[in-house]
C-alpha cells in the first residue's frame, strides 16, 4: 500500500491564473508509511483535487483526492479496479483515535539558506507531536513526534495551488495515505498531514526535506516500536510546471470497477 504524498508548489502573477495547475516531480527515499526505497512520484494539483502518481517496480500506484467532494481514490496501472473511500466518514472515524487538540506543530526559520538547483532555498526546522491511540479509542495510547528539517524556495512556481489545497484537506480533515493502512497507525497518518498543513503557511515550495517519525508511550507496543528505531525519510523536488491539466486526470480511469470501501 505505497502511497507517497510529497507535493508542493507556489507564486504566480495575479494577472495570471489565480489557481493555475501544477505538475511536481519528486523522489522519495526512506521507510515510512510504504514509503521504502527510492521512490520517484509525480503530483498534479488542480483546484481542490491532487493526483499522486508513484512508481513502485513495474507498475505506478496512483492516489487521487477530491478535497471538494470528500472522495479518495486509489488504484494501480496492474488491475483495472480503483478503491473509493469516503474521506468526511474517515475524518470522523480518526478523530475517535487521536485527539485533534492536543497535537502541538511548528515550523520555524533556522537562519540558513542553501543553493538548490541554482535557486536560494531558506531552511526551517519541523516539529509535530501527535497523541494517538493504536486500534480504536480503548486501544493502546501512544505519542507520534516527528522532527526533520526543510528547504524552501519562496516564490517557486504553483504554491498557490499548493497552499490552497493543503489548506482545504486540513479544513476537512484530509490524511494522505491508504486508509485502511491509517487505520492501524492513525497517529503516523495524522503527523503527516499537520507537517503539509504546515507547510502550506510557508509562501514557498519544499525543495528538500527530511524527517524521522518516533513513536512513545508507556506499554509494550510503545516500548517494542521504540527499540525499532525511528522512522526516516528524505524527498527532493526535480522540477515544477504549470499549466492546464486534464479534468479526467483526476477521475479513475474509464472502464474501471469502483471498490466502495467503508
């Protein structure tokens, strides 16, 4: 269930189109939420939907949000059916498991600056705790805490469509990976999220990032998953465009068998 959801963008011209799509080209490279390897992926925003592509061996998984009608989609170049999920009930089922105002984020300027494909890229530093709760609202209480750092480019092509979008998600209570998987790491899911909700405030474009995922808490499990180690991962920015985007892109494709999933 690999599902990589690292896209962002910004800056264009009023005169221009207010909301103009935008294509990103990124690799991501580390172990976290199916993320393992080094995985190129390709988003597409258009208004409130965004369309990740990513390329995992011989097929490319593709995850599709509708921000505005409330849908996920998800399916794969392998089989000719997609997955379809009711993201507001989703919403409502993960606020049983983590306690939206107890999550405490931050993305704050570190003072340094890095050459980034010939551009000027600020860094910031990343810090999200997120109390959650493993299989269900009785289950097992643990602490998410992700922390990392970032590179951002002000005034990079399509953050507008970048911000706009996060911003929305977060509104509705949007989580970027396969849901089912969220399910059993609903903290995980949910640090994720805030870190893009976060970075849509920046007015700029993540060129680089990394970041390691640790889980806490005081039982068993919590101190199992702490032996293991921190989660970790690492994304590049390739390039970014602009430009008209198909409205079918973010549809499944025709022909498919839609899956409802509750």
């Amino acid at each position: 269930m690999t599902r990589t959801l690292l896209a962002f963008a910004l800056a264009l011209a009023f005169t221009a189109h207010i909301y103009a799509d935008a294509t990103i080209k990124q690799t991501a490279t580390g172990k976290v939420m199916g993320i393992n390897g080094n995985m190129p992926s390709t988003t597409y925003f258009k208004g409130g939907k965004m369309r990740v592509d990513t390329v995992n061996g011989d097929k490319t998984l593709t995850s599709i949000f509708d921000v505005d009608n409330q849908k996920m989609y998800m399916f794969d170049s392998k089989k000719k059916e997609a997955d379809v999920f009711d993201m507001a009930a989703f919403a409502e089922e993960m606020s049983k498991s983590v306690e939206v105002g107890e999550i405490k984020s931050s993305i704050k300027p570190n003072g340094k600056t890095k050459q980034i494909d010939g551009k000027t890229a600020n860094g910031y530093d990343i810090e999200v705790s997120v109390p959650a709760t493993m299989g269900g609202k009785d289950g097992l209480e643990m602490t998410v805490n992700l922390t990392g750092q970032t590179w951002v480019v002000k005034g990079a092509p399509g953050t507008a469509d970048y911000a706009a979008f996060y911003r929305a998600a977060a509104q509705k209570g949007f989580i970027f990976s396969d849901p089912r998987a969220a399910k059993a790491s609903p903290g995980q899911a949910k640090a994720m999220a805030k870190m893009y909700e976060q970075f849509a405030s920046i007015g700029g474009v993540p060129y680089e990032t990394v970041m390691d995922i640790k889980l806490t808490g005081n039982n068993p499990m919590a101190g199992l998953m702490a032996k293991m180690g921190s989660m970790n991962m690492s994304t590049t920015t390739q390039s970014i465009e602009t430009g008209p985007i198909a409205a079918d892109q973010f549809e499944p494709p025709a022909g498919y068998k839609l899956k409802i999933n509750k």
